[in-house]
C-alpha cells in the first residue's frame, strides 16, 4: 500500500460526488426522530462546518453539523436550529461511530453550544498511522486510499447564509460521507482492526 499522495496527483484524480440522498435539518422539531433514525446505525461520517472569520480576534460558532451514511446525508443548520438535547445524546453515544479528520476541534466547537460528554468519536488521522501512511489531510487520504478528488472551494464560504447554495450542500455532504469511506477502506484491508474512539479529556 502506498503511504502518500503527491498534489500533482490528486490533481488528476476524478471529482467525487455524493450520489446519497441529501437532506438539510432547519426544523427542531424534525430532530427527535432523525436521531432515533441515526442511533441505529454503527458508524457515520462526520464533520461540521463554521463560517469563516476573516477579521482577527473574530470567532463564529457552529453552523453547519454533518452526518453521512453511504446512502444519505443529513445537513443540521445549527446557527438556525441551536444545539437540540438530541443531539447532543447522539454525540455522547458510544454505540454509534463517528469517523472524521481533524474532529477534536469539531467537537469543541460543538461543546461551546451545548455541554455533552464526547462518545463514539473515531480521528482518521489517528487511524491511519497504523497502518504506516503519512496523509492527514481528509483531501489526500481521499486521493490515496480511494482515488478521488475532493473540492475545497465551498470550505471558505458563509455557512450562516439565509439558505445554502447548491456547491456548499454537495461540499458539506461529500466531506462527512467521504470520511466514512475512508473509514470503510481501511477496515477492508485490514478487518482484524480495532478502531479506538479518542478518549477526551475535561
């Protein structure tokens, strides 16, 4: 297997796409049920997004909450719905896998809206030097392990817009789902694997 990626290379590799079903959450009272939908399964892809602060000293919370399947993608707009005790539950679930790059972050982000006790999280960045490849990044992991090109241009845009555009939906539904595929090859090539959730610390 071959441990990295060059960015000549992942330049030449096809553009992914998402072909899931896709749905935005900007309702509250939509989220009791998704959840109990989403309790049930054993692993999702995961990633949130936060609009960027350009002027120094600026922060913005959470907008976007991500959650993938390979067949559905839900798209929670938190900025318009808050932090529901939900899903909260759903983060703090150590039955359901939650596979990223780069999540502790998320979940600080995430922790500033509403106390939950982190559970189930699983860092791909972790993961993968176990099995001896130098990429950490969610784009050059993409082009290693699944030979697909992953767009970044949504990453910079206002996650906080009155409605999301088409490229941003696409853009927040491939970088959860791709996480998970991610996740699901390495398991392929190595199945005895033992995923260890990050413990986090107080």
């Amino acid at each position: 297997m071959e441990s990295s990626i060059s960015k000549e290379e992942i330049g030449e590799l096809p553009l992914c796409q998402f072909e899931g079903r896709i749905t935005v959450v900007e309702d509250a009272e939509a989220v009791p049920a998704l959840v109990e939908e989403l309790l049930q399964y054993k692993v999702l892809g995961f990633d949130t997004e936060t609009k960027p602060a350009f002027k120094k000293g600026s922060n913005h919370q959470v907008a976007l909450l991500q959650l993938s399947t390979n067949n559905e993608a839900w798209l929670f707009r938190l900025n318009k719905i808050g932090f529901p005790p939900e899903l909260g539950r759903l983060m703090a679930s150590t039955s359901v896998k939650k596979v990223g790059v780069a999540i502790r972050d998320d979940v600080k982000g995430l922790n500033k809206l509403a106390r939950f006790k982190p559970g189930g999280f699983v860092e791909l960045q972790d993961m993968v030097k176990d099995f001896d490849i130098d990429v950490f990044s969610l784009k050059g992991l993409a082009g290693l392990l699944l030979n697909v090109r992953v767009s970044k241009r949504q990453r910079l845009s206002n996650w906080e817009a009155d409605e999301l555009g088409p490229g941003q939906i696409d853009y927040a539904a491939i970088d959860a789902w791709i996480g998970l595929r991610i996740f699901e090859e390495l398991m392929l090539r190595k199945p005895s694997y033992q995923a260890k959730p990050i413990v986090f610390r107080n």
